[in-house]
C-alpha cells in the first residue's frame, strides 16, 4: 500500500512538471501578432500585406495548399532561396523557437482567412 501510495505521488509529481500530460496547447495567434511585429513585420509589413524588402505573406501564393505550415517554419528557420519574387533570399531568422514560429504562422493564417484566401 504504501509503494502504491508512493507511486502516485511520484506519477502525479513528473505530470504535472511535463504540463499534466495533456499535449501541446495550440498555436496562439496573438502571441504570433507580437512575435511578428518584433521579427517579421520589417520586412513583410505590419499587416504582413509586404514591403519593398519583402513579400506579402497574406496573398494567395503564400495559402496553406502551396506553403504548408511547416514551409513557414523551415523558412524562419534555415532561410530560404528566392523564389515566386523578386525580393532576394529570406535569411534565416535567428531568436525563435519552433514554437514561435508556429504562434507567427498562425496569425498570418488569421490574416489570411479574414482577407478571404482560406475558405473555411
């Protein structure tokens, strides 16, 4: 009984420093706002509708069917060779996690959909 005892504390203890076990939580479009406008809005405008050293990303090239989420990702990532424009190579971006970029991604999915390129 009193190994059992032990046991569940021990099991409850190591679940609730891994955040209860219960997965990740989903990706925060507000949180992205803010990360976006720290990294990405120099380049990509504040609305991310572009800029003249940037593409916009909220435009139908840039809708989940041709650059995926994880498209996003690797970009901010590893950087990215020019292409669809004529704007350069993306640099890799330095400072951010998976998991900001995710948060960024979905914003400029919220973007998207309320110009109407994600139908819903």
């Amino acid at each position: 009984m009193r190994q059992t005892l032990f046991a569940v504390l021990v099991l409850t203890v190591l679940l609730a420093a891994c955040g209860g076990g219960g997965g990740e939580a989903a990706p925060d479009p507000e949180r992205g706002e803010q990360l976006f406008a720290m990294n990405c809005a120099v380049c990509h405008g504040p609305a991310a509708t572009g800029s003249l050293q940037g593409p916009p990303l909220v435009h139908e090239v840039y809708e989940p069917g041709h650059h995926p989420d994880e498209l996003f990702v690797r970009a901010v990532m590893e950087g990215v060779s020019q292409h669809h424009w004529d704007y350069g190579p993306m640099p890799r971006i330095g400072g951010l996690t998976e998991r900001d970029v995710e948060d960024i991604t979905a914003y400029v999915r919220q973007l998207q959909r309320e110009a109407g390129i994600i139908q819903e």
